[in-house]
C-alpha cells in the first residue's frame, strides 16, 4: 500500500486502502473525509513488514532510510521501535501512548473494538538508570486506570525481557508484641540473649533470632526493633545499659545503609511478617507470612532508597534469583514513606 511520510506521520490518502490496512491490525488513525494516518513507529514497522510502500516528494523512502528519519523525530527511537516490533510480531494489537507510558497493548486476539487495554508499557535499554520512586507513582497510575504495567526491557544486542510490576501490599500473620522485656548483652555488632528461658519468650514473640544452644543471637536490626517494642534491654560486657540511640549510631557507624534497612525492617514487621536476613540470595530480607516452620518464605525484599536511581541490570540480578528459588522479589522504595513494588519477570 502506498503512503506518503509528511513529517512525523504517513498518510494513506486512498479510504479503500486505509480501511483495510486498519481493519487487519488497527494500524494508524482514520481520518476525517477518508484516509489513514500511521505514526512514524506504525509506518517503519509496516514498511519493514513489507505491508507498506513510503514515498517522500515522490521519491522512494527505503526502511533503513525511514528508520534513519524517524530516529531524528522521536527520542529514543530505535529503543521503543525494537519494543513494539517484538509485541507486535507475538499477535497483539499495539498503539503508541503520550506521557508517562510508550504504549499500550490490547489482550491478544481483541481489538480497539472489541476490548481496552490490558498494559501499559514503558520501553527502555538495559543502560538506562531509574529511580524506584517512578516505579511506585507508576504503579499506582496504571492500578487507577485498571490496568498492569509492563517494562520491555532492550539489551545491548537487541533482545527483549518484560518485567510486570504490581503493588506491594504485602501482608503476614504473626504481629511482632513484646509482654515482657528481656535482657541482651552485646558483644561486638550482635546482641546476644543469654538463658533458654529468655530466649525462647523472644523466639515467641515473632521468631526472632537464631538459636545457638540455649541462648539467642539478634542482629542489630532486630535488636533496635525489639528495644522499640519494649522487648529488649541491652547491657554491654561490663554490665551498663545500652540505650536504643546509642545502637542505632553504633549500626550506622559499622553497617552500610543501616538507616534505610531499620525503616523497611520495622514497616515490613509491622505488617505481621517475619523478617530474616536475605543475604545468601542476594537481597536484604526474606520475609514469611507465617511461622517459618511451617512454610518457606514467599519474599525477597531489597530496601532501596526512592530518589537514588537504580540500574537494570540490578533488578535484572535481583528478580531472576528470586524466580530460580520460586520467591518473589519486592522492592521497598523509602522516601518520606514506603511504597512496595513486586517485580516479576513476565513472558507475553
């Protein structure tokens, strides 16, 4: 079918051709007395497709000549052309969207006519860098319009990976409620309980602590909560008394980011999980819904600040451990407050 590329859109002058070139695939916009108008994206793909001819004043525009164009009219071009090229080619009916999003994808086999949107997609390269923050506000939008959203994610050879991203309302059973106050001494950057007796009414509490033959040992993160809650003294090797202050300073002194996990810790305990360390997957946290000795844990959480940006290639690291070990990976976006983003790894 013939187009003519008039600055940042091809028209197809001929109603006839129009019609059926937007009845096969919801291609481009209808036009008022006849005609279609295609997007620079629609047309490129269209051309490369071998569905569409493109003349420019009457002279033949080539693919890569139309790419070349469309390159200098649209920012980032070639990245949101790869991502709506592979939707495309999998058999969904795709439109290119204004604002916060790139585009929009239909449920596979609907039409504009016949259904709504299902996502909303931003496209981007593996290089590129976002702050979690964006993530959370995102979310939120696309919740609001009844819809999922979806980043397709370009790497440096041209290959797609989707993430799906949700909100976090992540939930548990087991409020941690301190009724009596116990006694730790710390030794170095850990608390230790000393007696089983004492251990075990903390270990009641909401499974805190690791076991270590009849005694208990707290990380500092745990024991600054625990102290919150009226659950804790703490004593140092000479018998004095700890207040929470001083162990909050003494973990930000030693331990990298402590501010940032203590917040995300106390919010995530807050909400009736049971919180452990997650480093031998890589994140901060893993979290259960109930008693871990009942079940694994359903949770990776990673505490991210929510105006630092973040890399792809770090989320990428991030949700695909989780996914080997059948978990799934939030991250938990702290400004003035906490917003929880689940990322999955999505196949269209």
């Amino acid at each position: 079918m013939p187009g003519e590329l008039r600055e940042d859109a091809v028209i197809i002058s001929d109603q006839k051709e129009g019609c059926q070139i937007y009845n096969k695939g919801n291609y481009g916009y209808p036009m008022s007395g006849g005609g279609l108008e295609l997007d620079l994206i629609e047309a490129t793909f269209l051309l490369e497709s071998g569905r569409l001819g493109v003349t420019s004043d009457g002279a033949e525009v080539t693919f890569p000549q139309l790419f070349d164009y469309s390159s200098g009219m649209y920012d980032e071009f070639d990245i949101k052309y790869m991502v709506y090229r592979d939707i495309r080619q999998r058999g969904f009916v795709v439109k290119m969207e204004t604002g916060s999003f790139d585009m929009s994808v239909f449920p596979r086999g609907k039409t504009m006519s016949n259904s709504r949107p299902a996502y909303l997609v931003r496209a981007v390269s593996e290089r590129s860098t976002m702050h979690p923050s964006n993530f959370g506000e995102e979310v939120a939008e696309t919740s609001k319009k009844d819809k999922k959203l979806l980043y397709g994610v370009v790497d440096e050879e041209g290959d797609l990976t989707y993430y799906i991203m949700s909100p976090g309302d992540v939930r548990g059973s087991v409020p941690a409620k301190a009724d009596v106050c116990v006694e730790g001494k710390m030794i170095r950057d850990r608390v230790f309980v000393f007696g089983k007796d004492d251990a075990d009414r903390l270990k009641g509490f909401g499974f805190f602590g690791k076991d270590i033959q009849n005694m208990l040992q707290l990380s500092l993160i745990e024991s600054c909560y625990l102290m919150r809650i009226g659950g804790l003294a703490v004593r140092d090797t000479d018998g004095d008394p700890i207040p929470l202050e001083y162990l909050i300073e003494h973990g930000r002194r030693n331990q990298d980011e402590f501010d940032l996990r203590l917040r995300a810790y106390e919010d995530l305990r807050s909400r009736g999980l049971i919180v452990k360390t997650g480093f031998k997957y890589g994140s901060h946290f893993r979290m259960y819904e109930k008693s871990p000795d009942e079940l694994h844990a359903r949770y990776l959480a990673h505490a991210v600040p929510g105006n630092s940006p973040m890399t792809w290639p770090e989320i990428s690291r991030a949700v695909r451990i989780a996914g080997g070990v059948k978990k799934e990976m939030i991250f938990c976006c702290v400004t003035d407050k906490i917003e929880y983003v689940v990322f999955k790894w999505f196949r269209l």
